[in-house]
C-alpha cells in the first residue's frame, strides 16, 4: 500500500475490502467525510478508492465545480471540487485533501477535506431527509445518519442525483450523440481541405535570423529537443547526433553548420523538423517554427541564376514574397536535403550504430496509419491538439486588428490575408477562458470550417505531433457543447502529458456562421 491511498490512519485496503465484512441485511457500509465543516457520507458500494488530489489538466466549456481532468493509471479521471457544487469557500489543498472516487458507470473523483472512516450502521439509524435543516439541497441527499461514529448526524449523499444536478447534460450527450460518428463526420470533411493547385503549404521556421520554409508534405511532425542526444565519434561538427523517436534512431543535424551559420545551442525554444522522404526520417535542428503557410505559386520564384548554389549548398531552390515583397522565405527542397553529405553521413552513422533497427524503422513506416497528425498549440498552461489536415495555415497576429463596425462580439477584428478578408476569433473568448494581452509568441490558427475560413488566435503554437490512435480516448461527457467540440483527448501517460483535441467543425455553430459571412461581406465590399 503506497502513501498515495492513506487517508489519516485509514488506507484503500480498509474501503475495499470493507464491504467484505459486511454479512448482515441490516447493516449499511459508508464512507463518511468532512466537506465544508459538514460531515457526509456515500455508500460503499461505488467507492473504487480513495487517493491524495492529483494535479489536473483544466477543461473548458466545463460546469465551474470542475478542477480538471487527472490521470490515473493510464485512465482519464475528473475532479470535482465538493466544495463548490454547494457553495462552500474554496480551500487550498493540504495533507488532508482526498478524492473519493465514484464509479457509476464513469469513474469521476470527488475532492473532500478529509475522510474520516468506514462506517456500518444498522439500518434503523438511517432516517429520512424532511427534518434536516442545513444549507445543503435536500434533493441530493437519501438520508441522514444518527449517533454514529461520534458524529450526531451525518448527511448521506445520493451521488446520481447529485451529478444529474450539476452535469445535467451528460445523460442527454449519451442519448442523442455518437461522438465517434462525430468525429468521422469531421475526418469526411477533410476532404474539402485538400491544397489547390496553384498554392504551396509550408512549415516555415527560423535560422539564424533568417527565415526558411519547407514543403508540408515532407515534413512528418515538428518535436521539441528531447533530453537525451548520443553523440556520434567522430562525426563532422553539423551532425549533432541520434535521438530516439517512438523506439526508433534518427539522425539529427544542424541546419545552422549545414549553411555555414554562427552556431548556437539548442534551448527550449529550438524544434526538431522530423523529414520523411522515400521511407527514411531525419531530423533538422532549427532555432523556432514559426508558421503553416499557403502560398500562391505567382508569388513564389526560382533561385537567381546568379545565386544558385551547387554541390551540398543547392537545398535552396525557390523564394517565395509575402507582405508585398517585403518578407523573404526560402524555400528548402527536402530531396536536395537528402542529397546533401551532412545528411547522407548522418544517415550513415545510425546504420553504423544499429544495423539490426533498419527493420524496426521499416516496420513503423508501414504502421504510420495508426497514428494522428496534429498541431499542438498552447492556451495559458494547457495543451490542446488540431488535425493536421484541418490546419489551413498559421500566421502572426498584425499589429492591428480591423475592428468591424455592428460585427458580433466575438469577432476581435478581420486581417488582410493575400487579398482575402479573414474574421479573426480569440480562441479563448471562445472556450470561456480569461482574455489576456496580446504578445510576440501568439499566432492565428486558420481553419476552414464550412467553407469559411477563420481565424483563431493561440498563446503558442507549439509542436506538430504524431500521436498513436491507441493513446486517443472520448473524453469524458461534461456538457453538450464539451462533447461536440472536445469529445476527445490524447492520454500521453510516459510523457505525463494530456492533450485536448479540437474539433475544429464545432468551433462556430450555425448561426454564428451567417454572422462572420456577413462581416466579411461587409469588410470586403468597403476594401
């Protein structure tokens, strides 16, 4: 029995095999606790265990008397705060603090003051509801218990009750939505995303000051330096060496040495570019990602003759014009990356190390399928995940939004992009979180969502990720709008991480929909 179960001198042992003991028709087994300086108590037969609150993952478009989301052992589990689901004074955590968990027919974790035992009463202690006089709602109790445990009365929860009263919506989602059939719906409109003809999508990304792009569809996922890095003997200065990937070796390069660059350490802000090209994976250490781009072709031109490098420095091969001209992006060509000798020997020293992993790495190349491509991006200290496919591209906030005389209220503004008007949405605004300033680091997700396409703002964009589908669950049935728009989540338990994903076909209901057409009408009618 680990501390993480022991509840002032009672530990999970005694709850489950409480009910063991228990042989007489005439007796009831509780659990009691203190709430609020109430003291209550919940039948034995839900309770799963009892453990100390762990930390949380906090959800929006959630009821208030919700902390968050924990996981527990590999389960996703919410916390519910007891406290305010009847008002009480919120209370910091202490040594006391324990969340009782309740399966009735979804675990959910219930965050008390402090257990205080298991209790069997004699059923002729149990009493009805009618002569309470207390502040909690009768409606959620079964009964009251009398003279038992030193305590004069103490007042029996009916935990059904108690989640219909605050998750009332929960039993409608069960009823009337398949989230899985809602999300395939979603995965069908991926369709409509497919790149045009005459545009480019790029991962552009930061060197040295100098900004470059490269063709989406070479690139695999975008991951941030992992903590440990082999280092290869006598290796030359740009391979950096081998990192490890889902149980598989790839080599890691410096961008910077590749293009005779001052050199600098990778820190937290750096990101690793996984390319992927004919079954073989490398990755390209640069300083930042900075933005998914559609580009049109018009405004993308060949190298200049005159500049056009040869031999291991022919990588670059076009440069596209953005903002009229003024902002440069060359653009990488991943074929002539791999042809380059800093890659062809970093290659080489994987094989070198571990001959035996060639089939190991094939094996995964073949079972890519069975993983999700997302974006992560960040909203205060919570991660949440789009589909890749979704994602139309990801700019930078302009210093001025245009704000949109009579436009919803939602609607921060609308942004000149390649000379189509963009409605822009605060994501935050959207999910009921806390407005904050706008800063450097934000970017504006672009989604197409019937047709239209939108422009969401994030704290961060942060990685693009391959998630296997064996770690993505529903996620648990929280409210109407939750389970349309967040129905499911990544359980990433090695790496201690829980991932919200989005889907991006709720963000804007219906109506809502007619409003932001209009707005851009408007604004492009006056431009």
């Amino acid at each position: 029995m680990t501390n993480d179960t022991q509840m002032n001198g009672i530990d999970e042992s005694m709850v489950l095999e409480g009910a063991a003991e228990v042989s007489r028709t005439d007796t009831r087994q509780f659990v009691t606790f203190i709430a609020g300086n109430e003291v209550f108590a919940v039948d034995m037969a839900p309770v799963q265990e009892i453990i100390r609150v762990p930390d949380v993952v906090r959800v929006p478009l959630a009821p208030s008397t919700l902390n968050g989301l924990a996981n527990l052992r590999g389960k996703v589990l919410p916390i519910i705060s007891l406290r305010r689901m009847f008002g009480f004074e919120d209370l910091a955590h202490d040594d006391s603090t324990r969340a009782v968990v309740v399966d009735l027919g979804q675990p959910l974790g219930f965050v008390v003051d402090r257990v205080a035992s298991v209790v069997g009463v004699d059923v002729s202690k149990i009493e009805g509801v009618g002569g309470i006089s207390s502040a909690i709602n009768t409606e959620l109790l079964s009964g009251m218990i009398k003279d038992v445990g030193g305590h004069a009365m103490i007042m029996i929860l009916n935990f059904e009750k108690l989640i219909e009263h605050e998750f009332s919506q929960i039993a409608l989602i069960a009823k009337t939505a398949n989230l899985g059939d809602a999300h395939a719906s979603g995965m069908n409109a991926e369709a409509e995303i497919a790149e045009s003809n005459d545009e480019l999508q790029l991962v552009s990304f930061d060197v040295a000051d100098q900004e470059y792009a490269i063709d989406i569809n070479d690139v695999q996922e975008i991951v941030q330096v992992p903590d440990n890095i082999i280092h290869v003997p006598r290796s030359q200065a740009h391979v950096i060496g081998v990192m490890t990937l889902r149980n598989r070796l790839l080599p890691l390069v410096s961008l910077r040495k590749m293009f005779a660059l001052p050199d600098k350490q990778l820190d937290e802000t750096s990101r690793i570019v996984i390319l992927t090209l004919g079954g073989v994976s490398v990755g390209i250490a640069v300083d930042g990602v900075s933005e998914v781009l559609r580009v049109a072709k018009a405004h993308v031109d060949a190298m200049p003759a005159m500049l056009a490098r040869e031999g291991n420095l022919s990588d670059i091969s076009e440069i596209c014009r953005l903002d009229d001209g003024k902002r440069l992006v060359s653009i990488i060509t991943a074929r002539n990356l791999f042809d380059h000798s800093a890659i062809k020997e970093a290659l080489n020293a994987v094989n070198n190390m571990d001959q035996d992993n060639t089939q190991e790495v094939l094996t995964h190349e073949e079972g890519i399928d069975d993983d999700e491509q997302v974006v992560i991006f960040l909203l205060d200290k919570e991660e949440f995940g789009a589909a890749i496919t979704s994602v139309q591209e990801i700019v930078r906030v302009p210093e001025d939004l245009v704000r949109v005389p009579h436009a919803a209220d939602f609607v921060e503004g609308v942004i000149n992009l390649r000379g189509s008007v963009l409605p822009v949405i605060d994501l935050r605004t959207r999910l009921g979180l806390e407005v904050v300033e706008r800063s450097d680091g934000q970017r504006i997700m672009v989604f197409l969502i019937n047709g239209m396409r939108t422009g969401f703002i994030v704290d961060h964009v942060a990685e693009v990720l391959r998630i296997p589908k064996a770690a993505i669950e529903q996620s648990p049935k929280l409210s109407v709008e939750h389970g349309k728009l967040l129905s499911r989540m990544a359980n990433l338990e090695k790496q201690k991480r829980m991932i919200q994903l989005i889907d991006t076909e709720h963000l804007i209901a219906g109506d809502d929909l007619l409003k932001l057409a209009a707005v851009t009408k408007t604004q492009a009618s006056v431009e």
